[in-house]
C-alpha cells in the first residue's frame, strides 16, 4: 500500500472538512445515516459515506486517488470515543 502525503495541517483539514461539512454535506447525509461515517475529500468537496472508517475512506480514494480524506460519524462530535460518556450531539 502507498504512503499518501499529507498536503495540509491537522489544522487546516479539520476547518475545511467542517466547512465542507456545514455548507452542504450534512442537509444530504445526517437525516438517514446518523452514525455512520462520512469522508469527505477537502480539495473537492466529494464524499462517501459507510458504516466503517476505511469503508468510507477506501471508496473515496477508488473515486478521487488523491484524496485529503477528513472524516466524521454523523450526528457526533467524534468517529471514536473512549469511556462512557456519550458523544451524540443534541
């Protein structure tokens, strides 16, 4: 498997996935697919979405080969969490 360069800062990807995410993304993903994962390529606004990370990752990456993946599980503030406070958004 190819080693892919990161082209932005931790920084710079979370702004723009958000606002990728916020301008549009989210009125055509969030009502049916509330926690599942959505990666969304920074650079041109295209995403998938699946029950798994490198499901959702791996189906851009067929589509946009050089993909700047930001991910999300919709209707969360995280993809993961660890202990047993809930991060559902209310």
């Amino acid at each position: 498997m190819a080693v892919r360069q990161r082209r932005h800062s931790k920084e710079e990807l979370a702004r723009r996935g958000q606002e990728l995410y916020e301008a549009g993304i989210r009125q055509q993903v969030e009502a049916e697919n509330e926690g599942k994962i959505v990666a969304i390529d920074i650079e041109t606004g295209e995403f998938e979405v699946d029950e798994t990370l490198m499901g959702a990752t791996d189906r851009l990456f067929e589509r946009q080969p050089d993909a700047q993946p930001w991910t999300l599980r919709i209707g969360h503030s995280a993809v993961y969490h660890f202990g047993a406070r809930s991060l559902k958004k209310d």
